[in-house]
C-alpha cells in the first residue's frame, strides 16, 4: 500500500467533504456494498481514506488508491 502525502489527503478531504453523496463504483472487500450503492461520506482520514455511511447500514471506508467512488 503506497502511504499518500499530505498533499493528496487534502486534495481528497476537499473533494470529498463531509456530508458529500457518493456512489461505489469499485471495492475490493468482501463485506462491500453492492457496485451502485450510495452513502454519504463522514470523514476523510490521514491515509486518504474516505469514510463513508452507506444507505445499506454499512460504514466501510473507500481505501485510497484501491477503491473507486464518485460523486452523484
């Protein structure tokens, strides 16, 4: 895993602010949501990692440079 710079955690933090609405395009994890699943991000963390509150009752995060997501 390729530890993200200060720079990229903020460039991620400022697309996806909290209380952003997003959709998965692509987790690798077996316990993810279904491709297609909206959620609302709650935090972005010191790795880049984007937080999120699936509308499923899932609160698994987007891994930075693993997983895909976007804004709807």
């Amino acid at each position: 895993m390729k530890i993200p710079t200060q720079r990229q955690v903020a460039y991620v933090r400022n697309s996806f602010p909290i209380g952003t609405r997003v959709e998965l395009v692509e987790m690798d994890d077996v316990q993810a949501p279904p491709v297609g699943t909206e959620g609302t991000v709650i935090f972005v963390d010191d790795m880049a990692d984007v937080a999120v509150a699936w509308d499923n009752g899932s609160t698994l995060s987007a891994v930075y440079g693993v997983d895909y997501i976007k804004k709807v």
